[in-house]
C-alpha cells in the first residue's frame, strides 16, 4: 500500500544489462566500486535474495514489465519479442494519470506489435543497440542518429524528460542502459582506467582448466561460456599473446575481459549519479522511487565462465535497491526472496494503482518496508528455454530455490531432438548446498544420503509449477 497518502510516488526505474550484483560495491564487491549505486542503498533497502525467473535479456525484460513469467506472457527466448498488446504497469500506470517513459535499451522488438506501449514518449535502441553514436528510435518510425556514448546519451535523454515533465501529475521513467552488455566497450573517458592494477579473481576461476567441469552435468561441461571460448579480437580487443601456459593464459583473458566489464559500469555509475542529482535540484527525492537493477547476473569469470542463462547463483541473482525515503527507512537489507515477476506489483501498489489479479508477481512494499509477511515465499521457480543455442550451447532447463537449498533439472528439450538422428540426451540433475557451499563448486545430487532432501525440493519443484501454472517437460515430475 502506498504509505504517504495523497501525493503519488514519482517512478524512476534504472536498468542495467547483465550487471551482476558481485560487481556494486552496496553488495560488497571485491573488484570494483559503484559509488553512486550505493547512494541508492545507502538511502533505501537493498534486496540480497533478488533473483530473475530466467536469466535471459529478453525474457526477464518481459517478466518485469508484465509481472508474469515467460510462459504465460511467452516471451520465452531473444527470438520470441512481446506481443505489445500485453497489459504492463507503465501502462497501467499511464492510464491511472501517470506521465511515463521509456528511454534506452528495449530488446522486446520493434515495429508494428512490438513497439513499446503504454508510454507517452519512448525512444529506444534498435535490438542490442550500439555502444559508440547509436542509432535510436521513436513512435512513428522516426529514426534519430545520436552522437557520443550509449550511457551518457540515454542518462541525457532521461534527464531531460524529467526536467521538461508536467509538474501537476506524477511521472515514471524507464531508464534503460544498454551497458555492461557484451562487447564491453567504454566510454572515452574510461578507456584506459584500471590499466595499472591487478583486478582480483574470482575464487572459482581455474575451476574448468582443474576439473573441466567434470563434477556438472556432462551438458553444462559442454557449454561453450567458458572465458577460453571468448573471441580474443572481438572480446578482448587484442590477440592473445604468444607463449602463454593455459593458467597463464586465462588470467589474461579474465584481466582483459573484466576491466572493460567495469570501465562500462563506471559510465553506468556516473548516469546514476547525475539522475539522483537531478532530483535533489528538483528537490523530489523523497517522493519519488529510484530503483536499481538489471535484467539478470552474469559470470565474471566466476567458474571459468562469462555470461548468463544459468540457475547457478551469479547469473540468477540480480541486483535490486531500491530508495523510496517517504517509506522505506535508509540503509536497510532484506534477505526476503524478490522476483523479477515481482516489480510491477509492487511498483503498482505503491502508485495506489489496483495489481491486476492475473499478475502472478508478488508486492513487495511491505518487505522493501522491513516488515516481511509471514506467508512471504521462501522457495522460487526458474525455468531457461533457449535449449543450446548456437552460441553457447546451454542447455535448457529448470529448477526450485531455497534459501539454502537448489535443484536444477536438465531436461534436454524433446523438440531439440526432433531432427535428431541418434538417441535423445538423457535428462541430468544438480543439487548444491548453499549453506555449505555457497559458490555451488559440489554437486551432491548423487549423495545417498540426500535422497530425502532430493525428493522434498522435487515436490516443492512440482508444486511450484503446478502454482505458476507450467507444465513440466517429459522426465520431470
Ligand atoms: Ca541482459
């Protein structure tokens, strides 16, 4: 419920792409710090138990803005846009007498039905967009050719809606970033920042050159996400240099990857800074709601890997700050577990606009509060469709989260198998203990003495379906 009364929040809604949490220092991060991010934690709540329904651009994108998941809004996969007939809550909100926008990176598709909807101005990047004098676009097709940095640019834009707002009704602004998407390019001004030290490693970095991943399912070690498999010209902007030992070689490749990582993120923080500054000059922060956040986590160089899509911890878990001073008290953390699903209920009640009785998301207000329900969810439900895409090979699969506790079943999409001559891949499990193993290297899924914990997370996997209405593949139940 809307705490303050009469005078409705101000939304300004902050996204990132592939912004893993282990890399705001409000969470704690070895490798970098975020400043101005940590200004919103700082003066709010930060969500540790934030987590995406499938970590994916497009389809947590689609989850966020619908409040259902992907298979109800079937924005499955990157190749599957939303159909822009869905009801969302920018729109929602709009119809309740919000001014809303959208500005920056989209990914839902463009073009008749899948333009976005629902905002009264909207200018966006065309797919993933370009890092350097991107190309954007606006209703009725009109294409605007921008000069300078993607960040700065779509920080700019934002700015100046909310400067140029109509000051008797309250606003919502989707603010967009493209950054730190793949290929990591930096702004100018960070182009050679970091050039002088030593990024520290993640704990499970040499896990593929020691193991080959052999502890996993044989179809996650046959992924191809490992940092060995990024393109040194592409990726890492160099060719990788002559005489290198494996180890040694990989230590180069993390360097080289995760200092453009953070140089784009610096953009990102910079932007951020810059929007919070504008409220203060407004003087409308303490009505108005800042979030942060990103469509999912990524792997910096965490098992070896780069990228996404995985149930495991650093793709699932999203960072989630959200400021709100007329309601939620500053400096606070909340181990509650937040969906993605979760955002437009919550940012709907907090409008004091009725949620929708199909949104399957819960509203959060009350835990970003610091008074969690006790009814509140303490399992979720995950599911990744894109079985083995041509780039990276990830298996599709599902899974069920605890608080201390993960399940994840491979199930080796039957359609996939379709055009298959031999036999269909067999369907694989992983459990992790997260209590005693917190960075997921032990996969006890055959220890005879978990077979009880085994078979309570498959029926908590069941039931949660069964609420969210999927249906399970073949093999499953
Ligand atoms: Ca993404």
């Amino acid at each position: 419920m809307n705490s303050v009364g009469a005078t409705r929040p101000n939304i300004v809604f902050i996204m990132s792409d592939d912004h893993a949490a282990h890399a705001v220092s409000a969470y704690g991060s070895r490798i970098n710090t975020t400043p101005n991010i940590d200004r919103i934690a700082d003066g709010g709540v930060r969500l540790d138990a934030a987590f995406c329904t499938n970590s994916i651009c497009t389809p947590s994108r689609a989850a966020i803005l619908t409040g259902t998941y992907n298979h109800v809004n079937r924005v499955t996969t990157l190749d599957t846009h939303m159909d822009n007939s869905l009801v969302t809550f920018p729109g929602l909100l709009r119809d309740a007498g919000y001014q809303t926008a959208m500005i920056g990176k989209w990914h839902l598709g463009h073009g008749p039905g899948h333009d976005p909807t629902g905002f009264d101005h909207w200018r966006i990047l065309p797919g993933q967009g370009h890092y350097h004098d991107p190309v954007m676009l606006e209703a009725d097709g009109r294409v605007v050719e921008r000069r300078g940095y993607v960040t700065d640019l779509i920080t700019d834009d934002t700015i100046d809606w909310i400067r140029s707002r109509d000051r008797s009704r309250p606003f919502m602004v989707l603010c967009h970033h493209k950054a730190p998407h793949r290929r990591w390019e930096p702004a100018p001004r960070h182009a050679t920042r970091y050039d002088d030290v030593d990024i520290a490693e993640p704990e499970t970095m040499y896990e593929d050159l020691l193991t080959g991943h052999a502890d996993r399912a044989a179809v996650v070690a046959a992924m191809r996400m490992r940092l060995m498999d990024l393109d040194p010209i592409y990726d890492l902007k160099a060719p990788v240099p002559p005489g290198l030992d494996a180890e040694s070689e990989l230590r180069w490749r993390y360097q080289r990857y995760i200092k453009d990582y953070l140089r784009v993120i610096d953009a990102v923080d910079e932007g951020v800074g810059r929007i919070l500054d504008v409220l203060d000059d407004e003087g409308i922060a303490e009505n108005t709601i800042v979030v942060y956040t990103s469509d999912q986590g990524f792997f910096l160089g965490d098992h070896g890997w780069f990228d996404k899509r995985l149930m495991y911890e650093e793709s699932l878990r999203m960072p989630l700050c959200v400021r709100y001073p007329a309601a939620i008290p500053a400096a606070s953390a909340s181990s509650a577990m937040v969906l993605n699903v979760d955002v437009a209920p919550t940012l709907l009640s907090w409008a004091g606009v009725e949620v929708p009785a199909w949104m399957q998301g819960f509203d959060a207000t009350p835990v970003m509060e610091g008074a969690v329900p006790a009814q509140w969810r303490t399992s979720m439900y995950y599911r990744y469709w894109m079985h083995r895409d041509a780039a990276h090979n990830v298996p599709a699969h599902l899974g069920v989260r605890t608080h201390d506790r993960k399940l994840i079943c491979y199930y080796n999409d039957p359609c996939d198998q379709l055009g298959a001559s031999g036999p269909a891949d067999p369907v694989e499990w992983e459990m992790f203990d997260l209590a005693q193993d917190p960075l997921e290297t032990r996969n006890v899924i055959a220890d005879g003495d978990r077979r009880d914990e085994v078979a309570a997370l498959t029926a908590e996997l069941v039931r949660l379906a069964d609420e969210v209405g999927d249906i399970l593949p073949a093999g499953v139940r």
